[in-house]
C-alpha cells in the first residue's frame, strides 16, 4: 500500500507541470493508480481482524477511503482560494500550487503506513515467511484459485451494483438536480454532496448489522442482509427517478439511496473475507474492480444514450440493481449453507478451506494459518450449531 502511494505521489506533483493534454492524461493515469490502494486496504483488514468486527473493520475503512472523495470537493477548492490569493489572484499559477498538497499526503500516509503499520496480527510478511509460518504463494496458482470459486464472480457482480451506482451517481447527480429542477450550479453541488456524504457513517453501519446477523445467524445471515440491503437500494432508486417532479422528495430518495448503497458495500465486505483464504487478495481485487466495471456498464446503458432520459435511467437503473441482486441467492457455502438452503450434511470449515491445498502442503505446514482460520470461522456457522459444536465431545 505504501509502495502505490510514493508510486502516485509524484503525478500529484507533476499536475502542476503540465503544459498540454498528453501530460494531464498522463498524470491523471498516475494518480487514478492510487486507487488500488483500495484493494491492499480490504486486504490487510480482512487478515488483522476477526470474524465478530471483520465486517466494521472492512466497512470503515472503505467508507472513509470513499469520504476522501468529498472531502475533496470541499478540501481543494479551499487550498485554491489560499493559492489564489497568495499567487496575486492569477489562476494559472493557483491550481498548480494546489496539487502540491495531495502529493504531500500521499508521501505523508505511505511514510506513517510504513512506520506504523504492522503486516499480520503474528508480524511482518518478511519474518514470518523466513520462518515459515506463512507461505510464499505462486502468484499464478492463487490467481487460478480466486478465479475458480463461482462465489468470487457472484460477488464481482453484486458489488458492480452497489458500489458501482455509487460512483455513477457521483458523475450525474449534481448535473441532474441542474438539469431537472432548475436549481444553481452552486445548490446542485451542494445536494449532490449529502450523496457522497452518507460514507461518514452508512458503509459501517452495513458492516455492523453484516457482524450482528452473523452473530445471529452467521453467514446466512450476512447473505440476508446484503440481499435486503442491496435490493431496498433498488427500490429507492426507483422511486428517486419517479420523483422526477418534486425536488424535496428528490433529495429525500435519493439520501436513502446513498444510505443503502454504502451499507450494501460494506456488506459485502462481511461476507468477502470467508470465500477464500489462500486466494483472499485476489479475490479482494476481483470484486472492488467489478465496482468499477460496474459503473462503466450502468452508464453506458442508462446514462449515455439520448433516447433515454435521466430519469427514465435512474428508473431502469434500479431494476437493474434489484435483478443483479439476486445473484446473491445461490451463493453456497459448503458448511454454512445460503440464503434459502442449510449447510451440507458433514461439511466443515476444514473441508472447504482445506481444499486449496495439497495434502503435501498440508503435511509440510503450509496451510498451518489457514487451520487457525478455520477454527475462527466456526463461530459463522448458526447460532445453534455453535451452541451443538461446543458440547460436542
């Protein structure tokens, strides 16, 4: 993670360089890169925490990496006008001096990461791979595993339809509310913004009653609840598109859309740690880009053709949600079981995780933290069958 942000740093720096479109797109490349820190960030949640707060842990985390984006609209203009005027009111020099600020931060969080930052609960990657307490994984077979489990391509989809609305609705709200109601530029940004703002707290609440119901239920109730989640978040952007002619109850849909969007993120992410182990990372990967990929399909279909006005597109697009929603429902753990169906006869966390490795591996120790995973993941099977197991001689 540190590595991507001295990686992007120097395009922020170099923005204040550029003299033409090839050195913006160039730049605007650079920095984009940054956002894979999404993924490393997802990753080294799901291995520093457990399963009662994995689902907090990912959800926060995320969702204040996706408040960094507001934030910024608010942030930036700021270090511009302080620019502006410390630059004799000339604009061309202002916006230049202004990206100084982002690559400063960028230096600043991979340098605290660096110092402060720990790999594992055990230790750092470097100690415990010399010791061989942890393996030193084939990039090529871990990628082959994530990409064989059906669950990790359910999910890919799913998030397409969550997090992706989200950063569609982050590129046409402001232009729609201008658009639709009349309103100035300046009052569309300002209620486009309560869209984004819903990060402070929403994404973590999905978290919360992701680790509540599987504490309740376990996994199947994490399932339900990305189910109930995401497929509410379809209605309300329904109604939002229906609400075409009243801007209060707009705004009001449309805050209730954000709020089950974020929540159905962090969801998500109660239920991303348990698909694989070996293959956590890429899976991890896999799924945050299905939020970008997601994105790019939903506003190619609904939001790009002239025949199809933004309104209909928000309709359509809540259809879409709810449809793609569905494919939560035959995602099946082995031990845990789905939405609809129980676990299978017999199955265990043993059987399921153990099966990405070879009984040579297994002999030589290698897959010795993923045992101690298994143990861990135990508490998602239901409530009942934990109280059985437990008194189990």
């Amino acid at each position: 993670m540190a590595f991507i942000l001295m990686f992007s740093a120097p395009f922020c720096f170099a923005m204040s360089m550029v003299q033409g479109f090839e050195g913006f797109l160039i730049c605007r490349l650079g920095i984009g890169l940054g956002l894979a820190t999404f993924v490393c960030t997802q990753f080294w949640m799901s291995n520093m925490f457990n399963r009662k707060c994995v689902g907090l842990a990912n959800a926060t985390s995320a969702g204040w990496g996706n408040l960094g984006g507001g934030v910024t609209q608010f942030l930036m203009p700021g270090i511009y006008a302080i620019c502006f005027a410390g630059c004799s009111k000339k604009a061309f020099l202002a916006w230049r001096w202004a990206y100084i600020v982002p690559g400063l931060a960028h230096v600043l969080t991979a340098f605290l990461t660096l110092a402060y930052g720990q790999d594992m609960p055990d230790g750092n990657y470097k100690l415990l791979t010399t010791s061989g307490a942890m393996e030193k994984k084939n990039a090529l077979m871990v990628n082959l595993l994530g990409m064989k489990n059906y669950r990790m391509w359910a999910m890919v989809l799913t998030y397409g339809a969550c997090f992706g609305v989200e950063l569609t609705m982050n590129n046409i709200v402001a232009g729609y509310l201008f658009d639709q109601f009349g309103v100035s530029l300046q009052v569309a940004g300002v209620l486009a913004s309560c869209y984004g703002l819903m990060n402070i707290f929403a994404r973590s609440v999905g978290g919360i009653v992701s680790d509540w119901s599987s504490e309740k239920f376990g996994m199947r109730g994490r399932l339900w609840t990305l189910w109930i989640m995401q497929t509410l978040e379809g209605v309300l952007c329904i109604f939002m598109g229906l609400s075409k002619n009243n801007l209060g109850a707009t705004i009001a849909f449309m805050v209730a859309f954000s709020i089950c969007v974020q929540a159905s993120e962090g969801a998500s992410y109660g239920i991303v740690p348990f698909i694989s182990r070996r293959a956590l990372g890429v899976v991890s990967g896999f799924i945050g880009a299905g939020g970008n990929a997601g994105s790019t399909i939903v506003t190619a279909l609904f939001f790009t053709k002239d025949s199809i006005e933004t309104h209909e597109g928000l309709v359509y697009l809540g259809y879409y949600v709810i449809a793609v929603t569905a494919l939560v429902i035959p995602i099946h753990f082995p031990m845990w079981g789905s939405m609809l169906f129980p676990a299978s006869k017999d199955a265990t966390e043993e059987d399921y995780y153990m099966s990405e490795f070879s009984p040579e591996e297994v002999k030589a120790g290698v897959a010795a933290p993923v045992q101690k995973f298994c143990e861990n993941a135990r508490a998602e099977r239901p409530k009942w069958k934990r109280a059985e197991t437990a008194v189990s001689p």
